[in-house]
C-alpha cells in the first residue's frame, strides 16, 4: 500500500493527486498544480525533472479511477481542499485556454504556411496568365474588323469551324483576304474554296453572311468573348457568382441576344445535343416548355444550369470548365445551407443583416460599373483571373466555416 501511495502523490503539493495529469516524462500532478507552475513560470516543462512537455496533456482517468477505488475518503477530503481555494477553477480554466490558443496558433501557423504557398502558387498562375493571353487578345479574330483580315486570318476562321477545317488551305493558297469575303459573290468564294458539299455550301454561305452583317468574328471561346467584351466578361464572373438569378433577369432585358439566349438554349434545349441554328444566323425565340425548363431551375437551381454551362464548353476549353463547375457546386451548397437555415433554423428572422449583405455586394457591382472604364486593363485582367480560378479556394474554406458554424 505504501508504494502505491508513493506513486498517487504529487510531487509539487506532496499530497494525494486530485486530477492526475500525466506528462510526456511519465510524472503524474495534480491538474491544479501544473496549471498554477506553468501560469507562473512560462514554461512547458515538468516541476520534477524539467523536462519539456508537449500538447495539451489530458487527465489520466484510469489513475483517477484507481485512486478513487483505493482512497475513496482520502480523495474526497482532497477534492474539497482543492474546491475550496479561491482561485483554484480559474488558474485550470486559464491552464485550459492558454495551451488550447497555443494549439490553434500552431494550428495556424501550418494553415498560414500552406495558405501563403498556395497564394503564391496562384499569384504565379494569374501572372502567367495574364502576360499569356493579353498577348493573344492582340491576335484574336474578333477584335480585328473584316476589312483587315489576311489570308491567314480567313484560313484561322475556316479552322475555327471545325467542319470547314479541309478548305482553310486552299484559302490560304488562293490568297483569299477580308476584302474579297466582303466584295465577291458567295458563289465565286465558293468555287474559289471549291466547296463542292451541298451541306457545307449552305453552312457557308449562311457563315459568310453572318460576318458580312457584323463586321467581325462573332466569339466562339470565353477568351474571345473576354477579347470583344473585357468590361461585360469580368461583370458577368463576378455578377453571375453572387447574383445569378438577378444577373440573369438583367441579362433578358439589356443582352437577350448576344447573351441570354445562347445560355438558354444551351442549358433548356428543344433537344439535347442540338443547338437551334436559322438561315439567318439569329437564334430562335424558345418555345414555352424551354421557357418553363428554364425558369423552374434557375430558381431553384441557379448554379447547376451554369454548370451545365460550363460543361458545353468542354469541347473548346480544356480546364477552365471544370473548375468553373467546381465553383458552381461548392456555391450551390452554400446557396442550399442558406435557404435551409431560412426555412427550417428560422434565419428569416435576421433579414435585415442578409439584406445589408446583399446591399453591401451589390453596391461594390455597382461601384465596379463605374469605375472599370478608367480601371487599367491589367488590373482588371487580373481580378477577373483571380475570380475565375481561385473562386474553388475561397469557396471551399467558406463551406468549411459554414459546416462548422452549423455544428
């Protein structure tokens, strides 16, 4: 018995240990002794031997079990001698919160770490990009009128449309510029690029006119939309992240046709797979099942039809679709929680700060409105890289402070 009360005594208080904490070194203390020798010395080392400790040490429950089988009175005396020191529950709460700060700074610390290579691997990334494509914007078919096309240009554009890919050398091999698609008869060009495809004739022809009437290569990629519309492209990446359903109703009354009909018809098909084409190269008006498609997702499920979007774009971008489809599901979970919360945990109640969130956002689109015309073009180029493609980041870290909010 005498061995093991050697063994249940503190070495600081020379008592019966009340909470026996076991450090790395293997003594035991009572927990209010090594929370009242750490608060008071600084250090995270053991009264007995000095040897450093590391962690948050717990308390050993299965020697406390022990002692309180063996000592039952002993250890019930003590507990009240230590309950009734004034300061004793709040030297161990400050014990308690003191090694939990330093295991979140330490925490932090790595998370800093990570977090500042990942943004300089990004800022890296962005960099690049912007240096890579404001050198081909200047190069880009659709910010170069009709009139100033080479042979080359006219071979670029045949190329661009896949099927007409065999007959952009013979254009280049007869010389055929901006000027002569402008000035000679669809039949002469025809037979210059010896087109001899009665399918391929009419997809021309209705091509040729199409370009005539605009002057120039309508976009085909987001590059070239970004190229035509810098201002509009880095509105909607922004506008469509936070606002997609008011963006979209924006776009019905100000960009039906250059915008929101091609994203109708592309996410509500009259059949999937098909996209509607006329002999006059306009889009057709969509019918009223698209129209009911239509509205009933973007609704209630904003992010998912630009995900599907996103996803029709896989044939002319390689990664940029999938990480925009990154964003859009990470946003439609947030988008889920937030209307959850609003129906089932009674968030309706505090409208009045989601409705000074979502003024604070809309006014900084409305503040970009206004300033992005005397804004430098590499200064937006590098927001609008920044939105596109650290969105998934950002995104993620805010869906993790949400699950944990809601636990």
């Amino acid at each position: 018995m005498d061995g093991y009360d050697e063994e249940f005594t503190c070495s600081v208080c020379l008592n019966l240990i009340v909470d026996p904490t076991t450090l790395n070194c293997g003594h035991n203390l009572c927990r209010l002794c090594l929370a009242r020798w750490f608060l008071t010395s600084k250090k995270k080392e053991c009264p007995t031997c000095r040897q450093e400790w590391e962690g948050h040490p717990k308390i050993n429950k299965s020697l406390r079990n022990i002692i309180a089988r063996m000592h039952p009175e002993q250890l019930g005396e003590r507990e009240q001698d230590v309950a009734s020191l004034e300061d004793s529950q709040t030297l161990v709460e400050n014990f308690e919160k003191a090694l939990t700060k330093a295991k979140e700074q330490k925490k932090g610390d790595y998370g800093s770490f990570f977090s500042g290579m990942i943004i300089a691997l990004g800022i890296v990334v962005i960099a690049y990009l912007v240096y890579y494509w404001r050198g081909r914007e200047d190069n880009v078919l659709v910010g170069k009128p009709l009139a100033a096309w080479h042979p080359q240009d006219v071979a670029n554009w045949l190329d661009s449309m896949g099927w007409a890919h065999p007959y952009s050398t013979v254009a280049r091999e007869q010389g055929i510029d901006g000027h002569m698609l402008m000035g000679i008869s669809d039949d002469k060009l025809l037979q210059l690029l010896n087109v001899t495809d009665s399918v391929h004739q009419n997809a021309l022809q209705v091509a040729i006119q199409s370009i005539r009437e605009t002057g120039v290569k309508m976009p085909e990629t987001l590059w070239e939309y970004k190229a035509l519309y810098p201002g509009r492209a880095l509105f909607l990446v922004y506008a469509l992240k936070d606002f997609p359903r008011t963006t979209m109703l924006f776009l019905y009354f100000y960009d039906y046709e250059d915008s929101f009909l091609p994203f109708l018809h592309t996410t509500a098909p009259r059949e999937w797979g098909v996209y509607p084409h006329t002999d006059t190269g306009k889009l057709p008006d969509p019918t009223t099942f698209q129209w009911l498609v239509f509205l009933l997702f973007m609704l209630s499920f904003p992010y998912g039809m630009l995900g599907l979007f996103a996803w029709s774009l896989r044939s002319v971008h390689t990664l940029t679709p999938y990480i925009t489809i990154a964003s859009c599901v990470l946003l439609t979970l947030l988008d889920s929680t937030f209307y959850g919360d609003v129906l089932c945990r009674g968030a309706y109640r505090e409208w009045k700060f989601y409705a000074k969130q979502h003024m604070k956002q809309l006014l900084s689109c409305i503040m970009f409105g206004v300033f992005w015309p005397v804004t430098p073009a590499f200064i937006c180029d590098v927001v609008f890289y920044v939105c596109l493609y650290m969105s998934p980041m950002q995104l993620l870290k805010t869906v993790r402070e949400r699950m944990e909010e809601r636990n």
